[in-house]
C-alpha cells in the first residue's frame, strides 16, 4: 500500500502523519522489541490500515532474519513502504530520536546528580527495584 512520493500537500500531510505516529512510539512504546513490534501492528495495520496483516507479518519476518534493532527496523520499512525514501529518514529518526533524548536527560541528570547524597540515596534505592524487574 505504498503512496506516491507525491510534493506538496500530500506529500507533507504523509511526512506529518509519519512523524506524529513514529514520535508517538519512540515516547510511549516501552517493553523491548516485541512491545515495539505490536504497538505498530495494532496502529499501522488495525487503525491506520497502511499495510495488512500479511504484508506486517512479512515485515517482521525480514526483520527477524537480518541482525541489528528488531523494532527500529519495521520503523523504516514502514516509512520506505508508506512514502518513499526520504519518510523512511524521517520515521526512523522519529522512532529513534525521543529514546535517544530520555536516555540524554537521565544521563545528564546522572553526571549532575550522581554524586550528590540525594542522588546516591535514590539510586541506592531504585537498585532493589531494577534487580526485581530484570528477575
């Protein structure tokens, strides 16, 4: 179900619809790969209807054999599929850029943070809880 790579209003709607979706995913799609993985089945195929259940699962088939991010990248295809190759740039950035900012502000909060007695009793306390949640 791909759409032209048409210019000009269309072609910015599609850009906009791309980078609302991605973004939105990038923010709230907690859980590793298979959480990733069904957000956007459930909004690229059951509510957008971009693709079908096939061409999804085929997706994700291709993507499970070749090595590297499992749930950035269905992102890209998506974007590559949905509008061309300059959607695909911008669905992977969206996708990527807000883990990459959160894993930035913790970590600048870390260094400023960190070594402050507050901040080593939270990370002594939040310790327990990672240790819970990996087991």
């Amino acid at each position: 179900m791909s759409v032209e790579n048409g210019s000009g209003r269309e072609g910015a709607r599609e850009l906009r619809k791309l980078a609302r979706l991605f973004t939105k995913l990038g923010f709230v799609a907690f859980g590793g790969p298979a959480a990733h993985v069904a957000m956007m089945q459930q909004e690229v195929v059951e509510r957008r209807r971009w693709m079908d259940d096939q061409e999804f699962l085929d997706l994700n088939g291709t993507t499970n054999l070749i090595p590297g991010p499992n749930f950035t990248e269905p992102a890209i295809h998506i974007g590559r599929e949905r509008a061309g190759w300059r959607r695909l740039l911008v669905a992977g950035t969206c996708f990527i850029g807000p883990a990459t900012l959160i894993v930035l502000a913790f970590a600048v909060a870390y260094k400023i943070y960190g070594s402050t007695p507050a901040g080593q009793s939270l990370l002594y306390g939040i310790t327990p809880v990672v240790i819970a949640i990996i087991v």
